[in-house]
C-alpha cells in the first residue's frame, strides 16, 4: 500500500468509526458496556485513529500542487479563516448542541447561530476549505476532505439524532436558523450581528495565535502572518 493509500485508510477510519459510535452502534454499545464504558471506548478509537493520521501523514510523499496558490488566495484563506475562528469561539457559549444542553426550546438565533445553528461544526469544514485551497497537494487534500465529511455529515446527522431526542425543543430552534450559512438570514428567520466579545475577541485572538504557529510548526507563515513576513 502506497503512502497516499494508506493516509486514505487512516483518514476513512477516522471518519468511519466517529460516524458508527456516534450514531447507529452508540445504543447497543451503551446498552452492553455502559455510559462510563463507552465513552472510554469510544476516546479509545478516537485517538487511535486520529493518531494513524498524524503517523501516515508525513510518510505519505507530498505531490506537485494541483494549482498555483497567488495572493488572492491567501487572502481569502485569511479572512475565511478568522469567520472560522470567530465561529469556533462564538459557538462555545449558549449552543444548544452542546452535550447536556436543555435550551434548544429558548435559545437566541443570534451571532454565530444567526449565521448557522452549526458554528463549530461549520468552522472545522471552514477550516479544511481553507487549508486545500492554499496547499493542494494529495496528502493535504485527504486529510482536509476527511475533516469536511466528518464536520458536515456530523450536522446533518445531529439534526436528526437532536430531533429525535428533544422533538418540541429543537424543532423550534430548527425553525429559526439554518443548517446552510446565511441562509436564515437570507429567508428572513434570523438577524446578522449580536456577537459576543468572547466570539469576536476570542476568535480574533485565536486567529493570531493559530496563524502565528504555522511558522515555527509549519515552516512557513499565515493568516496576517503572511502578509507581515
């Protein structure tokens, strides 16, 4: 097995098992093993996985880049990045997704969940837009789809399994926000703006602090970094 092939299998394990005890074999597993139990397994088979990427990665040979990258990418990647970052930061307060949140019923369609009521999940996708648009090479581009599918899937999976559970109460949240960006916005269901300082602050500084990292792990500036180097 060659070095892409092999990254293609750890990422599709990676995807693949998060997907199967997250939804269809959660039940029976919790019914055998129990809460406690499960959750170790499943950290278990998380990490694994997650670390067969990290292992294949750099064995795997980097490739010509599919198209030249110019500074009209970077610039998109560098705003498209910091929306990720304030989504991120923005979706760690008040989400009704969030394990163990009861407020699905009377959450607010405001800032990031006026935008989407997956903003973390959105930001990871955003995320691996991002990195196969300035580095489109094959290894790069396996792992970033991997973390797309996982993202995108994962929201539209939650949906259903969130509809299940709590019918009344995320079915109203369902009705004022939107899956797709913007599109709530667009259909007139939800406002732009009221963002928190903890999503603007805290996502700004998390772009500075990410972006600055790719150069003494990367090798090689980004973000705003890019532009000062």
């Amino acid at each position: 097995m060659d070095g892409s092939m092999l990254l293609l299998a750890c990422a599709g394990a990676f995807v693949g098992s998060h997907f199967l005890l997250s939804h269809p074999l959660r039940r029976p597993l919790v019914g055998a093993l129990g809460e406690k139990a499960f959750l170790a397994l499943y950290s278990v088979v998380a990490f694994a996985t997650l670390g067969a990427i990290a292992w294949a990665y750099p064995r795997t040979p980097t490739t010509a880049p599919l198209w030249q990258v110019g500074d009209g990418m970077w610039a998109l990647a560098t705003v498209l990045m910091l929306a990720a970052s304030i989504m991120l930061l923005g979706s760690l307060v008040g989400n009704p997704a969030m394990p163990g949140a009861t407020n699905a019923a009377s959450a607010e369609a405001r800032g990031v969940y006026g935008i989407t009521r997956h903003p973390m999940l959105w930001a990871f996708a955003i995320w691996g837009m991002v990195h196969i648009l300035v580095y489109p090479v094959t290894k790069n581009i396996i792992v970033a789809v991997a973390i797309i599918v996982l993202s995108l899937g994962g929201a539209a999976l939650q949906d259903r399994k969130k509809a299940a559970l709590d019918p009344q109460g995320w079915v109203a949240w369902e009705s004022r926000t939107s899956y797709w960006p913007f599109a709530a916005i667009l259909q007139g269901r939800a406002r732009f703006g009221g963002f928190g300082a903890h999503a603007l602050g805290g996502g700004l500084l998390v772009w500075l602090l990410a972006t600055w990292a790719h150069i003494p792990l990367a090798g090689r500036a980004a973000g705003i970094w890019y532009w000062l180097a």
